[in-house]
C-alpha cells in the first residue's frame, strides 16, 4: 500500500485537487451570487498552477522540456513559492476580507496579509538566488500564521453571531475548518526540513505520505462543502 501511494503520489493529488475544482464549475451557477465564487474560481487556478509545476519531470534527457536543464528553471521551487506560499496566502486574505463582516477583523486581516506580501517580496529578492533552489521556511511559517489568524477570527465571528446556530451549514466554516487543519499538519514538517537532509529517505518517504493524506482530506472536504452545502446570500 506504501508503494502504492508513492508511486502515484503525483497521481492521486491531481485527482483529488481537479476533483473539487470540477465540482465548482459544476456547481458555479449555484454561487455565483456569494464570495464562493472566488473560491471556485481558486480551486481551478491550483489545478492549472500544479499542472504547470509538474514541469520539472520533463527536465530531463529525452523530456521536451530538457534545454531547461542546469537552468535556474531546472527545479520547481520558484513557482510553487511564488503560486502556493505566497498566491494561497493572498487569496485567503482577500477571500476572508470578503467574507468576515467585524471591521475590526477584518484590519487585522488586511494588516497580517499586507505585511506578509511585502516581507515575503523583499526576502524573494534579498535571497534572489536561493528562490531558485530551495523553498524558504519562514515564508511558509508566516502563511501559516496568517492562515490561522484569518480562519481563528473566522471562527470567532462565527461563535459571537447567530451563523453558530447554523454553522454546519456553511461552506465557509469547511473551507476554513479544512484550511486549518492543512496547514496545522504541514506547517510542522517545515522544522523538520531544517534537521533532516536530502539523504534521509526514511523521513522523505514519511513527508510525502503526510503531504498526500493532507492533500485528500482537504480537497475532499472542499469538495463535500461544494456539494452539501447551500448559498449564504447573507455573506455576500
């Protein structure tokens, strides 16, 4: 089963990743009057940012993508850093802006997001040549502080209204609930990454297996809000 997985890690995560983003163009009509469209408009740019990322396995002899070899594009580490480590970050900060009614909340939110864009530009480019080669650990610690911050005070709005009598209704409170627990789980591996060399297969093997479970669980629960849940026109 271990084998299974890994072999077809890549596989398995597209699957999940284009399954939810299919399910919300199949449903878009259905909240296109609600923030939840941008949601969806989200989950379509992940699918079309990880295929692109998936770049890097034709970087090779005999891959048509091979005059990109001992190029600083030879590795993927650029766009998911770009894409992932800091786009996702945007985007939440932009879509719970949109979505959290306390002005107060809402500052903080603004403040966390924009600070997080400018240390994370003038870190890109302080360490322009690394952004090549590696991923950069305290960028992925500041997402997920913000992360948290966004989906925390998310949750407190949600405790201090009346949406509390509801709340398992809400895509919302799924998006964040999902987006939380995603990044509660990965985030620590960033640590780990600063013990553990490239010659540690044991823990490599360990990672991407966590990587894939959290990936599903995600999507899949991304994908069961889409479904189960109805539109909060009230939220828009």
């Amino acid at each position: 089963m271990e084998e299974f997985l890994l072999k077809n890690y890549g596989i398995l995560t597209h699957a999940v990743e284009v399954m939810a983003a299919l399910t919300g163009v199949s449903l878009f009509s259905y909240y296109k009057r609600t923030e939840v469209k941008y949601f969806i408009y989200f989950l379509i740019y992940l699918s079309i940012c990880d295929f692109i990322g998936s770049y890097k396995y034709q970087v090779h002899e005999g891959g048509f993508l091979y005059f990109l070899e001992n190029t600083i594009f030879e590795k993927n580490h650029w766009w998911y850093t770009s894409c992932w480590n800091v786009g996702a970050i945007l985007f939440f900060g932009f879509y719970y802006i949109k979505i959290i009614n306390t002005q107060q909340f809402r500052s903080i939110v603004k403040i966390s997001v924009y600070t997080f864009l400018i240390f994370s530009v003038c870190y890109i480019i302080v360490n322009w040549s690394a952004f090549f080669r590696m991923f950069f650990p305290i960028i992925s610690i500041l997402g997920a502080i913000v992360i948290f911050l966004c989906s925390v005070l998310y949750f407190i709005e949600v405790l201090l209204s009346d949406k509390i009598l509801t709340f398992y209704k809400s895509i919302n409170f799924y998006i964040s609930f999902a987006i939380f627990i995603w990044w509660l789980i990965i985030t620590p591996l960033v640590f780990y990454d600063l013990y553990h060399s490239s010659g540690d297969w044991n823990f490599i093997f360990l990672k991407w297996e966590i990587y894939l479970f959290a990936n599903i669980f995600m999507y899949s629960t991304f994908t069961f809000a889409l479904i189960y849940c109805k539109p909060d026109l009230n939220d828009t």
